[in-house]
C-alpha cells in the first residue's frame, strides 16, 4: 500500500479564495429550496440597499433639462454632465465644510484611538493601578448619563464653543470600543507578555511592538467605527457652533436638503437655470456617501476577527 493516501475521487488539490468553506462532517448539503431562498432574499435585500443609493447618483449627474421632463428623481439616465460637482468643489461654503469634515475626521480618529488603546491596554493588566474601580466608572457612563444641558454647560464652561474641538472632545471616547479592545488585549497570550518583560522591555515597547502589531483586525474596526461615526456626526456642530463657516458636510447637507437652502456660491447657478437644485441636494449625498463606501470594503475583512474574538474573549 503506498504510504500516501488517495485523494478521494473528484477533490481538488487546492481550494479556490472565493470558494465556500468545507463543511463538517455532520452537517448535511444545503437543498437547492434552501439555496434558491436564500438567495432570492439576499438579492431582495441588495436591491432595497443600491436602488436609492442608484437614484441618488443618476439623479446628481442629470441635465436639470432631463430632471425637469422626469419631474424630480431619475431612474434611468439620459445624459450626464458633471456640473454640479464641478460648482460645489469649485470653492464657497461645501467644499469648505469637506475640509472640515475630513479634518475633523482624521483629527478626531487619531485622538479617539490613542485614548482608547491606551486605557484599553492599562484595563487589560489586572495588576494596574485602580483596574477595577476606573472599569466600574466606565461601565456606569454606559447607562447612566448628565443628559444634554449639563454637557452643553461643561463645553461652554470649558471655552469650546465655536472651536472645531468641540465637534471632537465631547464624543471622543465610546465605552464600548474600549471594551471590545480590552477584551481583545486580554486575550493575547500572557506568556508572550511574561516571556517580553523577562527580557528588558517596558509596557510602552510591549504595547508597540507586541500588543499593537497582533491587534490589527480589532484596530482596523474600531478605528472604522469612529472615522465613520466623525464623518456623520451632526448633533455637535448644531448646537455647539453658530459660525456657518465652521460647520461640517453633513450639516450643510441638512441645511440644502430639509431646509431647502442654496449653499453660498450658486445661488447664481441656480437662479439662471443652468443647475438644478434637487441635483445639487443630490451630488451632496454623493460626497458625503464616498469616504464610507471607500474605505469599508477595505476593512471589511477584519469584522469577524476584529468584532467576535474583541468581543468574547475576557
């Protein structure tokens, strides 16, 4: 008998990337009812997901000529200019408030990550200084808040309004990000800890070259979460900025499409009938759906690893 085994009959010697993984062995073969199913609800739910986002671009690209015969939203296109794209990055109050939001962003994300890993890793190590007691205060905020006016009366009392730090400070830290990267922290084998300490090194270098380094997936996530949730915040800047200069695209976009207003530098456009508004209030949606749609596949990879062992381990 030849020492190697034979490949069963129809096997593959490799397993294709896209391909589905194996299945154990006491779980039977999906039916093709099932399948059929399942995809049909799959497909269900893509379209409810692309059909507006598809309206919104075809609609932001139209000739206002081809808006006006549709009478509002377009489904099918019949032309593109890029028109009003061109005017809102041109200059005048969007492209200002793109500025702001990806300042903001990046600004914000760093300052948010440090904070987080930081705290997180110093909870991960029962043996710090006042582990249980900041854990228990941390927990707290989760479920027990000041409410809105007395937040409102710290950041004044602090001298943030009308300051872009206050579109970051007061939302910088979520518990729950914490939490899920101290689990995450906690489950990194001690031994590789110990075995690091033994031969010289310092929490800092332990943090950077160990910690950091096998924690890329959850690091990839929570630094999503908090990019995404800096690109779309809008409650801050509404009630703690008044200078219509400072505030970010996602506001602005509020402004042009609830309240119907013309951002600063087309109102001349608009008025002489050479750009549509509703493809204005469109192309806006448009830029501020970019950032997200961008970077998300890119990270997407890392949900299971990064959210599931962040989230159980500990």
């Amino acid at each position: 008998m030849s020492a190697v085994a034979e490949r069963p009959a129809g096997a593959r010697k490799g397993r294709s990337r896209w391909a589905a993984p194996p299945r154990p062995v006491w779980e039977e073969e999906p039916a093709k009812a099932g399948l059929a199913a399942k995809g049909l609800v799959l497909g269900i739910a893509c379209f409810a997901v692309l059909f507006p986002l598809w309206i919104v671009i075809v609609t932001s690209l139209s000739p206002k000529k081809v808006i006006d015969d549709t009478g509002g939203l377009v489904v099918i296109p019949k032309g593109i200019t890029f028109i009003a794209y061109q005017e809102l990055l041109s200059g005048g109050q969007v492209q200002r408030a793109a500025l702001v939001s990806v300042g903001v962003t990046l600004v914000g994300t760093l300052f948010s990550m440090t904070v987080s890993v930081l705290c997180a890793y110093g909870l991960s190590r029962r043996g710090s200084l006042g582990h249980r007691w900041i854990l228990m205060t941390l927990l707290a905020t989760m479920f027990f808040g000041a409410g809105l006016i007395p937040t409102y009366l710290l950041v004044q009392a602090l001298g943030l309004t009308d300051t872009y730090l206050a579109l970051i400070l007061p939302s910088a830290v979520s518990v729950f990000n914490i939490l899920v990267l101290r689990g995450f922290f906690m489950g990194i084998s001690p031994e590789l800890l110990d075995s690091a300490r033994i031969d010289g090194a310092g929490d800092w270098r332990i943090l950077r070259q160990i910690v950091l380094p096998l924690s890329r997936a959850v690091l990839a996530v929570i630094t999503l979460f908090y990019a995404v949730g800096y690109w779309s915040a809008w409650f801050n800047a509404s009630i703690y900025l008044t200078d219509q200069t400072m505030m970010p695209l996602q506001n602005v976009m509020i402004q042009l499409v609830q309240k119907q207003e013309r951002p600063v530098g087309l109102s001349a456009q608009i008025n002489t009938g050479q750009l549509s508004p509703l493809a204005v209030q469109m192309a806006v949606m448009v830029l501020a759906l970019v950032p997200v749609a961008v970077l998300s596949p890119f990270v997407q990879k890392h949900f299971r690893k990064g959210m599931l062992t962040g989230a159980v381990k500990g």
